[in-house]
C-alpha cells in the first residue's frame, strides 16, 4: 500500500512571556523584545499535525480523523486552551516557551498516543500570520 499523509488541524488561544529567569529585565528586553513583556501576551495558535502510514484497504484511511483529533485536543488543546503557557501547563515547566521549544513539546506529548498504524511525521505550529514553526522530530523517529 502506499504511504500517504494527513494532517488535522486545531486552534487555541494561550499566552506567554519569553524570558530567561537568570538574565536581567534588560537583557531579556535585548534579546526577547516585546515577548519578554512581564505582563505576558497572548497568540490564536494554529496547530496542524500530520501523521503518515499506508491506506487501510478496508477504510481508505491512514488513520481516522477523529481519532487524531482526540488525542491533540486530550494531550495539547484542553491543557493550553485559554491559559498561560509559562504559569499553567506542567509539560512545559522549565521551559523557555518560545514557539519553537512548544513545538518539540507538543511533539513528545502527543508521538506516543497515536495509533500504532501511524507515524507522527510533522508538528506546524503558527503563532502569528507571519511566524511559524515545523517540528518533524528527532532523527531516526
């Protein structure tokens, strides 16, 4: 069968604030700009995640939707939905949550609860109409 790629698509709202705790409120204004604001700021994320497999003769499905669809809403959309991503989301403690870091963490939240007749191939994260970020994983994943 052949190899084939689907994607589905989520959105949330989440804010943050990148910083780095042990560098002054000047350095991380020189480094961070505007996203060190101490007082947080918030983007409408959107979140496609591909996953990729042979079509199942029976279905005509790499994976079903739905199921895809669960798994990022349950592992990512409910925990950032409407929070602060620095304050609020345990995955990410410790984390400097630039869209990059959130990219590789959704990532490892969701590669492990995908069904087995599927691989994650590739986490797009859009923060704003002009920035995004593609994640396809750790080599050899």
């Amino acid at each position: 069968m052949p190899t084939v790629r689907v994607t589905r698509r989520a959105h949330f709202c989440s804010a943050h604030r990148i910083y780095r705790d042990d560098w002054s409120q000047e350095e991380n204004r020189e480094v961070f700009g505007d996203c060190s604001n101490p007082n947080w700021h918030g983007h409408n994320y959107i979140l496609d995640v591909t996953v990729e497999g042979p079509v199942d003769p029976e279905t005509g499905y790499v994976a079903d939707l739905k199921v895809i669809k669960q798994v990022v809403k349950e592992r990512v959309v409910d925990d950032v939905d409407h929070r602060n991503l620095n304050l609020e989301v345990p995955w990410l403690e410790g984390t400097i949550v630039s869209t990059e870091n959130f990219a590789v963490a959704i990532w490892e939240r969701i590669r492990g609860s995908l069904p087995s007749t599927v691989r994650l191939h590739r986490v797009f994260l859009q923060e704003t109409p002009n920035n995004s970020v593609e994640y396809l994983g750790p080599e050899g994943d």
